[in-house]
C-alpha cells in the first residue's frame, strides 16, 4: 500500500497543479466504453493505470516511480470520442510499455494499438474500420511524433492490413 500511495504521490508530483482528489487509481483493469482492458508490460509488468481529470492530454504512457510502468488516462478528453477510438487510444499508450524499447514509437504504438482491436474483434468489418479511419483522419498531429491525421489513418489502415 505504501508503494501505491508512493505512485500516486509522483504522479500528482509530476503533473503540476493536481490533487489527489483529481487522480483515481492505480488499477490494474478498467472497463473502456464496455470493454475490460488491461496492460503488461514488455518486461511481463502489470501496468497501473490512473484517471487524471486535469491531464491536457488523452493520456500517457510513464514511469513515474521507481521505473514501474503506468498509464494515465483523462476521461475528459477520451468522452469526445467514439467507443473505438477510445478503447484505441487505451492500446495505444499500454503500446508504449508493451513494445519491447527499441521499437517504442508513436508509429509504433498506433500499429501496435490497431493489431490488438482486431485480434480482439473490436473492429471486425469495413463500416466499423471506415467509421475509426475516419474519425482518426480529422486528428491533429503532435510535437511529440504523432503523425498528421490523414498520414496517420493511412499508417493504420497499412497495419491493419498486414
């Protein structure tokens, strides 16, 4: 217990300006839009995962303490969202722990996160893959390597056919 309050502690430290009040977790399984998903680690770590409501982010894959792997999620920002970009977004950053180092990247994780929705029959037909290429192609890109967002769907759609 004490290393969880420990993690809480750092991830409050670590994202300015938030109290604990504004941090849920960790949890180790959380139910995305109807689904339970959870994450492990490249390394076979069970990746906590944390709700920050004030995160400007969808989320982020870190290591804030002691190199033990999380995930934290706003629940803000992923509400503008379909069901399955969501639960994508969540493949996605559990992507950044699950790939082994050398193969950590944003394109990556994308391909990562797309393979896993459907192995898992999340997407199982054209409408539904039309519907996530569509809404995936109208985001922007980020300073941090996440590609434009028709250069992005593009990407996927290539993964998602291999």
């Amino acid at each position: 217990m004490k290393i969880i309050n420990t993690i809480i502690t750092v991830v409050v430290l670590i994202i300015p300006q938030i109290s604990l009040s504004q941090v849920q977790g960790p949890m180790y399984q959380v139910n995305v839009r109807g689904l339970p998903m959870s994450c492990t680690s490249h390394f076979g770590e069970p990746v906590a995962i944390f709700f920050n409501y004030q995160l400007n982010n969808v989320g982020i894959a870190t290591r804030p303490f002691n190199g033990a792997p999380a995930i934290i999620l706003n629940p803000n920002v992923t509400n503008q969202y379909s069901d399955t970009v969501t639960q994508w977004w969540f493949a996605h950053e559990c992507a950044h722990h699950a790939l082994a180092p050398q193969w950590n990247s944003e394109t990556n994780a994308d391909c990562f996160a797309i393979k896993q929705l459907v192995q898992f029959g999340i997407i199982n037909n054209p409408q539904q893959f039309n519907a996530f290429y569509q809404e995936l192609a109208s985001l922007p890109g980020s300073p941090m390597g996440h590609l434009p967002g028709p250069v992005r769907a593009q990407n996927i759609e290539h993964c998602a056919m291999q």
